[in-house]
C-alpha cells in the first residue's frame, strides 16, 4: 500500500471520530435513559463505531512513515483504545455481566464479527524492540547457567506409568505378528497365481479389433469420468466451498509480498524517526543562536515599557510575578473569557460580603428552616427522585484527549500542502514553530533573572529618593514561606526496601534462579481461535443465559488484559483492573491464554503457583522478602503479569494435611499486595481454575475483579478448529475427511483433547503417507475415545457457580427486577421486605 492509501484512511478514521464526537459532547447534558436495554444499546453502538475507528487508526499508525503525523496518531490512538476499555466497564455494570452480545447491533449496521475484532497495537512489541531482547538475552543467559539442573529435575520427574508400557508393547508386537502373517498370506496368493497361469496355457485367443475396442471404451470413460471430477472440483475451490488441493508457495502470494512490504516501511519508520530526531536537536541550536538576542531584547523592552506603565498608572513600581505563577509570561497573557469572568465573579464576591455581614439572626434562623425542609423532601422522595432520574453515563477521561487530537489534525494535517514531500520525512517548518517556543521560555528564564535585579534597583533608587524601606520584598518573603509550610504538611509513609543495596539485574537474576521468572512460550491472542456466537442477543431476550463462545473470551481477555498492559496511558486514566481469574474445565486453554498476555504485550511472567513456590522463601521472613522482590522487579520491570495456577486452592476451606505445597501461603499477603497497586503501575495478577466452586466465595472475589468463564467449545468452534489443526500439524484437508461429521461427534471435547488426538494421529509415517492414503475423521475416533470428554453437568455447574458471584447475583436481581415491574429498580422490593419483616415482629411481640 501507497502512503496515500493509509493517509486517506487516517482522513476516513477522523471524518468519522468527529461525529462521534458531537454525539459525545452534546452542547446540552442528554436527558437520563430509564431503559435499560435502550442504553446498552447506546453503549453497544458507541462500542462498535470505536472499534471500527480503532482498527483503521491502528493499521494507519503502524504504517505512516512521517515522524509528526505519528505523534498525532498515537495520541488519538491512545484514547480510543481507554474509550473502548471504558465503555466496556460501562456495559458490564450496566448489565452485570462480563460477557455483552450484540449480535442485533451488528445486523442494523450490516457488520460482521471480523469487522468488529479487536486488533493488538502492533507498537506494543515493535517501539520496545530493543530492550525486550536484551531481557530475552538476559533470559538465556540466566537459564544456560542452571539448564542442566533442570533438565535432570525434568528427566526424574518424567515416568512411563507401567499401563502405557505395557499398551506400548503390546503394540509392537501386534505388528510384528501382522506383518509376519501379511508376507505368509502374500506367498500363498503368489504360488496361487502361478498355478492358475500354468492351467490356462490352451486358452483361446480374442480379435485384436474387438479387444482394441473394449480398451478404448474403459480409457474414455475413466478419462472423461476423471475430467468432470476436476472440473468439479475447481469449481468448488471457485466459489469458496473447498480448500485449495495444490498448495501455492508462500513466497510467491499476495499476502507474502504485503508483509514484506510492511516489513520495508518500518524500516523507513525507523530511518525518518532518526532523523527527525537529529533535526530536533539541530534546528533547536540554530534558533538560539539567530534568533536568541533578539527575542532577548524585545522581551527586555517590554518587560521595560510594562514598569513604566503601571509607575505612571499607581505611582510605584509593580511586584514582579513569581517563577510558580509563570514570571514575565504572566504579564502579557491573554485571558480567556472564562478568566474575565472568575475576576469579575470574585469582585462581586469582595462587594457581596460586607452586605451579608450586616443581616442578622432572622436571615440564619430563615437559612435553618429551608435546610430543614429540604432534608425532610429528601427523606420522603428520595427513592422516587432515583428512580425518574434513570442511567447517566459516566464522565469519560479520554474523549477530551480524542478531542484535542482531532482538532490537532484539523488545524495541521488535514489541507496541509504535501505535494513536495513524497518520501514523507518530517515537517521543518512546524519543528521550528515548536523550537521556537522553547526557546521563548529558555530565553524568558534568563530574562525574569536580570529584570528582577533591575526592578529591585530601581525600587531601591526610588525608595532612596524617597527615605523609605522597600515593602514588597519582605511581602514576597511571606507568601515564599506559606507556600513551603503548606507542603510539609503532605508527607506519607513510604514502603521500607528491603533490598536497598541491590541492583535490578541482581534480583531479576535471583527470581529467574528460583524459578519464579520463567520463560513464556511463543503464543499469540489470534492462536486461540473460536468462532463467534450468534444466539447469544437472542436467548438473552427469552430470559436464557447464553455460554460465551470462545471468541467472547478472546475479546475480554483482549480488553481487561492485553490493552491496559500494553498501554500506559490507557492504564494511568482508564478503570483498573487489577486482577483476572480464568475458570474452565480442563483443556479449554487458560494457561495459552496467560502466556498470549504476556507474548502480546512483552511483559514478564511470575509464577505464584503453590506447587512452584513449594519450599522457596520459607518463614514470615521469606514471605516477606519473597512478595517484595516479586513487586519490586514487576514494578521496575512493567509491564508484569503474575501467574497463580489452581487458584481455588489458596481460598479451600480445608486443605489435605498431606499436600506438601502450602497452597494458603499468599492467602493474607497477596490482597494486601494488590491493594498497593496504583494506576501507573502495570501489573497484573491471572489466576486459572478447574474447580472454582472448591474455594470460599467471598475472599476468592475479593481477590480477583474480574471473571472469565471459557466453556467447552461448540459446534462452530469444533470446526474451525479441527480445520485450522489438522493443516497447523502438516495435514491436508480433503473431500475424504468428514470435518462437520468429526466436529458433531466430539462434542464435549475441548481444543487440549482436539490438540493430543491430532498430535497423535498425524505421525512423520503417516504425513508420509497422504498422499496414497487419504485422511479420515474415523482416524480421530480412537485417540479421542481414550480420553474423558467434559459432560454437560460439568459446565453447568461453572454456570450454576459463576450465578453465585456477586456480578451473577446482582444479574439475577435486576433480570427479576426486570419481570416484575418492566425494569425497575429494586428499591421497591427492599421496602416491601422491611414492611413485612416489621408486621412478622408485631406479631411475635403479641
């Protein structure tokens, strides 16, 4: 692609935002909706229209090549992405619920679910390039040193069990057994066929004519048989129905060539951005040194003029601003109408005050009564005033820094002149508008520094002249002193080091040592694959709850966890989330999951497992040093994800005394850690689970914000992914194999089970082998049928479990708020319980 295509897109992106915009910041706050539905859709459209805007920016910042057209974008970029984090913490208290469809949505807006999947920002990896190797580097330096220790841990702790054995003998000489009987049946049938030849040496001879014909009557039909299957075939390769059978070189596709020229302009990314940074620098020193002095002197003789108006004005001298309040800036600042109008308000205050100072007790007595009569309103019509008022959304914290980009790119980029500029390197002329202020406030500093002994001199000749003491000064003294009295007050209580002394490589050394740090292997978010749910809207709307697809984990995994690593300023401003916990039977992929975090965003992965922490840092002490090294390095080192395998049994009522890995060790210690998380901090802890409803459910919430529920995978997913396997793992799909028979047998078997029965079917024998030997869905039947499939039961009861949380209840409530009163609230049914609950205690008390 051109640089006009992504420039043109950028443009498509802005005209679209601006609307979106408007419908944002409305000139009039909009009326309060009462309906719920009617305002998650609101949210859902607004949701959607963003995430459009997001994948056309993200792809346009990731290929522009100017240096100044990128600040602009990553700045938009940056909101869109924390706008998309907070509506989406807006859809789940509206709706009590993690997982939102909106299906409907997408059909009024003629989408699809690929139109509306959340892209990664490929900058997350790409501007940390460098030092996410040197950490690799490190990485592998720290492991070459104690790999041996770990490969013979790993060797001892890897046994055969004596049934896997035996099965695995019993295989081998079943096929030594058959193939001694296949060459005994083989010589049988030969001697039978030599018999046969010797019996039929007199048989009579046919017409060559006749025999001509008969060969050309089969070789016809087998030709024109074999002409019509082609043609068959590549018509359904035509219209989309069945998979290319010669497969093309990836070298020579369209889509190769695309990523290689990505590939180039990144690098032409790179080259621009040195320069720009080179010109900087370059530009700056020219500005000083031509236009220096004399931005010097006229600043100099206004500062001048300045005091020889106001001794002309009040017959003295002004008091030169402080350097808080902006120095000499402050003197020759246009104030906005909003300044002019908090002066004019504060001296109406000034006037105002004297007059209430003469009313007398009546006025107060008068103030009390109203009070009073307010507080008794409230009281009786306060449910009523909540209900009539209805859902607000919430002020949001990155539509303005949308705004301010939009209007950047309006003023600047969008009818800039850049015929000349077709290699797309930076813009001298707006460096120089930007030095240029810089240097302006330099110069200024030095400025403020010289009048300041100036205006002292001349106070001090007039003073002389006069026989009086300069007053000013010792009231400047004062206000210093309020100022600096005013911060001490403000001090907190910092955390105690317990490793002072030590340097970040030292400890990141020692926690990668211990088995703490461990190496997350190469999965990406995309790998986890699923397809999308499109009942999900409609048996919500026959009061059914729907079991997310594994396309909607994608999507949250993707939203409370990947963007806010990946991002600091989506992280600093958007709702925090400090915690996830990842529940699903096993096999569904939670463990992929965490390490695709980490892959997309480059974070480092801890492991807080029980069984991994087993007999490291012993004691309160070792706690101790444990949690803080653990925070330390995640802090110094962010972005960070914590890593807490089987996380239910850290909150079990009762552990067996028999399990050697103290599993409610970080029960008391780790809330508190989580606690000191603070927005500018990237850390994030995932917690994975087969059996959530083994652990105590409130501390288990009190720990973990947010809950991602992954069930077994459905019909659509099975497909896509016995297709997407099967070719992963070097087989070939054909019209042989039966992929929708093989996806409708496997039901309640997860992709883990999918993965083990394809690794086990598609050996180096027989990818050898496709070629004569067509694959066949019965070939996955017998790998499966040793392995237990998840039932239905076991994924209700994660349903059952997840409507117990505190998110499913206050969903069951308002779903039978709902039913009862057409989506009321429910404070009615509150009251209705207190009424009876009194009339139950009258009659005790008779």
């Amino acid at each position: 692609m051109s640089h006009s295509y992504y420039n043109k897109q950028w443009a498509e992106a802005q005209a679209t935002l601006v609307d979106i915009i408007q419908q944002e910041m409305p000139p009039e706050p909009p009326k309060p909706e009462r309906d719920r539905l009617a305002a998650f859709q609101l949210l859902a459209t607004l949701y959607i229209k963003y995430i459009q805007i997001f994948r056309r920016l993200e792809q346009s910042y990731d290929q522009i090549v100017h240096p100044q057209k990128r600040r602009v974008l990553r700045h938009v970029l940056d909101g869109i992405m924390g706008r998309i984090v907070e509506l989406k913490h807006e859809m789940v208290n509206l709706e009590f619920s993690e997982y939102h469809y909106f299906d409907d949505v997408l059909s009024d807006l003629k989408l699809t679910p690929n139109d509306v999947e959340i892209p990664i920002p490929k900058y997350f990896i790409m501007e940390r390039l460098k030092p996410l190797k040197e950490r690799e580097k490190l990485l592998g330096q720290i492991l070459t040193k104690i790999g041996p220790q770990d490969q013979e841990r790993d060797k001892e702790e890897v046994k055969m069990p004596l049934e896997e054995a035996i099965r695995l003998i019993q295989i081998h000489e079943r096929a030594r057994q058959g193939r001694l009987r296949a060459k005994f049946m083989r010589e049988i049938r030969q001697q039978e066929e030599r018999e046969k030849q010797r019996s039929s040496k007199g048989a009579p001879t046919l017409d060559p004519d006749i025999a001509a014909m008969r060969i050309q009557k089969v070789w016809k039909g087998f030709a024109q048989r074999r002409q019509t299957k082609r043609e068959r075939d590549e018509e359904m390769i035509f219209i989309g129905m069945a998979p290319p059978t010669i497969l093309v070189p990836l070298k020579n596709t369209p889509q190769a060539h695309a990523l290689k020229t990505e590939e180039s302009r990144r690098r032409v990314q790179e080259q621009n951005e040195q320069e720009y940074q080179q010109s900087l620098i370059t530009i700056k020193d020219k500005i000083q040194d031509t236009e220096g002095p004399d931005i010097k002197e006229t600043m100099m003789d206004q500062i001048r003029q300045w005091f020889i108006e106001c001794r002309d004005a009040t017959g003295k001298f002004p008091e030169y601003p402080d350097e808080d309040d902006g120095g000499s800036a402050a003197i020759f600042k246009q104030k906005t109408p909003e300044e002019l109008e908090q002066e004019l308000r504060e001296k109406e205050d000034d006037k105002g005050k004297g007059k209430k100072d003469k009313k007398g007790k009546k006025g107060k007595k008068d103030k009390k009564k109203d009070k009073k009569g307010k507080k008794g309103k409230k009281g009786k019509g306060g449910d009523d005033e909540e209900e009539e008022e209805g859902w607000k959304m919430a002020p949001s914290n990155f539509v303005p820094a949308v705004n301010e980009g939009t209007d950047q790119y309006k003023n600047v980029w969008q009818f800039r002149d850049e015929s000349d500029n077709f290699s797309q390197k930076h813009d001298a002329e707006l460096i120089k508008e930007e030095k240029r202020r810089e240097v302006e406030d330099e110069v200024r500093v030095q400025v403020d520094e010289l009048m300041r002994t100036e205006l002292k001199n001349l106070k001090m000749a007039v003073d002389r002249d006069k026989g009086k003491k300069g007053k000013g000064k010792k009231s400047g003294k004062k206000k210093k002193k309020k100022k600096k009295s005013g911060k001490k007050g403000k001090k907190k209580k910092k955390e105690k080091d317990l490793t002072p002394d030590r340097t970040i490589e030292d400890l990141y050394e020692e926690l990668v040592t211990q088995g703490i740090i461990i190496r997350a292997p190469q999965v990406k978010l995309s790998d986890f694959e699923g397809e999308y749910s499109y009942l999900g809207t409609t048996l919500r709307q026959a009061n059914i709850e729907p079991m997310p697809s594994l396309s909607d984990v994608r999507r949250l995994v993707t939203e409370f966890g990947i963007l806010p690593l990946g991002s600091a300023a989506v992280h600093e401003s958007a709702p925090i989330t400090k915690s996830i916990m990842l529940a699903g039977p096993r096999g569904t992929g939670k463990r992929m999951l965490v390490h695709a975090i980490c892959q997309e965003t480059g974070a480092n992965l801890f492991d807080l497992s029980a069984a991994n922490l087993a007999g490291k840092y012993p004691g309160k002490d070792g706690l101790k040093m444990l949690m803080h090294l653990v925070f330390k390095v995640g802090r110094l080192m962010q972005p960070s994800v914590f890593y807490i395998g089987e996380c239910e049994k850290m909150f079990k009522k009762k552990v067996p005394k028999t399990d050697p890995t103290d599993p409610k060790r970080l029960k008391k210690e780790l809330p508190k850690a989580l606690k000191t998380i603070k927005s500018e901090d990237r850390l994030l802890l995932v917690g994975t689970t087969r059996c959530p409803f083994d652990a105590e459910m409130k501390p288990l919430m009190s720990c973990y914000n947010r809950i991602v529920l992954i069930p077994r995978p459905d019909y659509a997913s099975r497909h896509l992914l016995w297709r997407r396997l099967i070719t992963k793992y070097n087989g070939v799909l054909t019209n042989h194999l039966d992929v929708s028979s093989l996806s409708k047998v496997t039901d309640g078997y997860t992709p883990g089970h999918m993965v083990t029965a394809v690794q086990q079917v598609l050996t180096d024998r027989r990818i050898q082998q496709l070629s004569k030997k067509h694959l066949q869905a019965v070939e996955f039947v017998a790998p499966l049928a040793r392995i237990d499939p998840i039932y239905k039961e076991e994924e209700e009861s994660f349903k059952a479990w997840y409507a117990k949380t505190p998110l499913g209840k206050k969903r069951a409530k308002a779903a039978q708020g709902d039913d009862d009163d057409g989506g009321g609230k429910g404070g009615k049914g509150k009251k209705g319980k207190k009424g009876k609950k009194g009339k139950k205690g009258k009659k005790k008390k008779k």
